[in-house]
C-alpha cells in the first residue's frame, strides 16, 4: 500500500486531531484509525517520534499520568495550525479520496478471500461426497435413521455457530456505535462476507 500521508502530511495532522483536546498516544493512534475507516491504523514507531518532534518544536506539551503521556497543543501549536489550514483543508479533501480507494481495495481484498473460501468448501464438500459412496459391490452405508440423526446433530451445532457469530458481531457492532464508529466500510464489509458465506455454505448443502 502506498504512504498514506506524503512528508510533513502527518506532522501537521497530528496538530490537527489534537486541537480538540488532549490524548493519549493510543487514542490518536485509535482516532486517526477512525478517520480512515479501520483501513489504515499507523505504528507507534509512526506516531510517537512524530510527537516527540513536535514536542522538541514547542508545539505539542506532553504530560505524564503514571505509565502514560497525554499530549496537548501548546499556544505555539495552535498558532502553527491557524496558519496553515488552508493546507489542512486541502490535506483533508485528498485523505478522503485516499479513504475511498483503501476502502475499494480491502472490499476487493474481501472478495478475494470469500472466492477462495468458497473453493475450499466446494473442495471439502466433494470429499465428502466421495466418502459417503460405498467403495465396491455390496458395500453397506449407514442406515437411513442413523443419516438423519448424525444430520439433525449437525444442523443444531451449525445454527449454534451462527447464533454465536451473530452474537458476538452484534456486541461488537453496538459497542463501535457507542463510540460513534460504525463506518460505510464496515456495512459493505458485512454485506460482501455474509453474501459470499452464503454461497459457500449452500455449495455444501446436497
């Protein structure tokens, strides 16, 4: 993937998601995250000696509380970021193009994986057959009422798989939205994984 932000893009960025209070280094870590979606999520090794610079320049004050630093504008850093938001606003009229090709590119990336997914299943399914046929003349298979149970048991335990997973996506889902963090990315996401799923599980099914 290329860089996200072109040199001195991200320095000035910084500036601007700490104007609207002061943060951790793993909250703007999470905030810049936010912004892109979930498609790109910066190192420490990215983030902290960029704060550390700013720090050294005057324009971000880093206090300390306990194991952790909080990072704050200073009055120099603000003035830095008056200056230049003409610059900022085009920065942020370009970061939302690149949002819209990263997003293309892991729905793409999505689908591809779904594709070989598919495969597999349709793979393991074919053995499966295979087995299930008597291998020679007179051969027995399992009774009739023996099928169906070992049928039932394995319909029960795939809706259980199901009830899980729409459990533990709907808690997921419910907290990002608390934190106002459920994306357009993240519908797609879901749409494309559940319709691909559903293809492949019914390539299964005989």
């Amino acid at each position: 993937m290329p860089p996200v932000f072109a040199h001195g893009q991200l320095r000035l960025y910084l500036l601007a998601l700490l104007e609207s209070g002061a943060a951790h280094g793993y909250e703007i870590m999470t905030a810049l995250s936010d912004r892109f979606g979930g498609t790109y999520r910066p190192s420490p090794g990215t983030i902290y000696p960029r704060l550390a610079r700013l720090e050294e320049e005057g324009l971000v004050r880093r206090s300390d509380e306990g194991r952790k630093g909080t990072y704050s504008l200073t009055d120099a850093g603000r003035q830095e970021l008056d200056r230049r938001r003409g610059e900022l606003a085009a920065l942020e009229e370009g970061l939302a193009e690149t949002v819209r090709d990263l997003a293309a590119q892991v729905r793409d990336d999505v689908r591809g994986s779904m594709a070989g997914l598919r495969a597999d299943l349709a793979a393991a399914a074919q053995e499966a057959r295979a087995g299930a046929h008597p291998q020679g003349p007179g051969a027995a298979g399992p009774a009739p009422d023996d099928g169906r149970a070992a049928s039932h048991a394995r319909r029960v335990e795939a809706e259980q798989l199901l009830q899980r997973f729409r459990d533990e996506l709907r808690a997921d889902l419910r907290g990002a939205d608390a934190r106002a963090g459920v994306g357009q990315l993240t519908v797609e996401t879901v749409r494309t994984v559940l319709d691909s799923a559903l293809t492949a599980v019914r390539a299964t099914l005989r």
